[in-house]
C-alpha cells in the first residue's frame, strides 16, 4: 500500500479537498480544472461543476454505488489529468506545426508577390523593346574601314592612266568618233 502523498502526487495542484457525504456514506472530491480541459462522467463515477470562472472549474467527483472507494475516484482524477495533458500537448504540436508553415506560406507569398512586381515593372519594358525592333528592321553590322598602309615615301599618284599619250584632247579628231557611232549601230 502507498503512502497518502505517493497515492495524491499525480493530482497535486488540482485536488482542492476531499469531503465525506455522511447522507450516501462514501467520499466525494473537489477538483480544480482549467476551463477548456474536457471530462465526462460514467456508470459508476459522477461529475458536477460546482463553480465557473473564466480561468478554471471547480468540479465535484462522487461515486454512483457505495462499491467505489477513494482510490477510484483518485484513480478517475488522474485520468482526466492525463487525458488533457495529452490533448494540450497534441494541441501544441499542431499549434507549432501550424506556425512553422504559415511563415513559410508568408515566405513563399512574398517570393512569389516579388517576383509578380518584377513582372509588372519589366514585362511592358521587355515586351515593348521587342515590339519596336519588329517595327524597324535590323541593320547590318558594318565593318569598320581600315585604312590602307602609307608607303614611307609620299609620291604623286600615278595620273599616266588619264592621259593620252602624244595626242591632246583638243586636236583629236571628231570624225573618229563618228565611226565609232556607226560601228555599234552595225553591231547591233
């Protein structure tokens, strides 16, 4: 058998009093519990909320028969302990899930809200470009010039090409040319 602190440890912090009900001749038990944590009670336990605030509850548990002893009910506090934990804990889980993929939906948002400004500033520039180059057709790359190599001695250009030699222009005579007309009629 334990010892009576070693039995209640598990409810410390919750059972507010034991009370005997001398009417039905067993024990009943005074809990304080949070406000959002759940109970119920069974065929052989009872459970009625004596008291309501915005923090906690402050629940009765009474047996149903007289075959139910302080254990049970002991037994039946620890059981609504746990059971609430659990949920918080899986509460918190989800909580903490939750967050780590809303900042990562706000991290993706923002990306994906950049990159759309992106578009609206750069799409009509880009877009627009293009369209004038259709409208204008491409030049072709031009080469630049090189100029030609100097010779180290500047000398006259060679005009020998545009003179007639021995025969000025004056003196020549127009009847030649005339044979040259009739010549290309003949060939013709």
């Amino acid at each position: 058998m334990k010892t009576i602190q070693a039995a209640l440890h598990p409810t410390d912090g919750y059972i507010n009093s034991f009370k005997r009900n001398t009417v039905e001749g067993w024990w009943e038990i005074e809990v304080g519990l949070p406000i959002s944590w759940v109970f119920d009670e069974n065929n052989k336990i009872k459970c009625e909320v004596l008291a309501e605030t915005e923090v906690g509850k402050l629940v009765r548990i009474s047996p149903k028969t007289d075959k139910i002893v302080i254990d049970d009910l002991i037994l039946f506090v620890e059981i609504i302990i746990d059971t609430n934990q659990r949920i918080a804990k899986k509460e918190k889980e989800f909580t903490d899930s939750l967050e780590k993929k809303k900042k990562e939906l706000e991290v993706w948002a923002s990306g994906f809200y950049k990159e759309m400004d992106e578009l609206k500033e750069t799409s009509f520039k880009k877009v627009g470009e293009n369209f004038v180059k259709t409208l204008q057709p491409e030049k072709k790359p031009r080469k630049p010039r090189t100029p030609k190599p100097k010779s180290e001695t500047t000398q006259e250009p060679d005009l020998t090409q545009f003179k007639s030699p021995g025969v000025s222009f004056q003196e020549k005579d127009s009847s030649d040319l005339l044979e040259l007309d009739t010549s290309e009629e003949i060939k013709k």
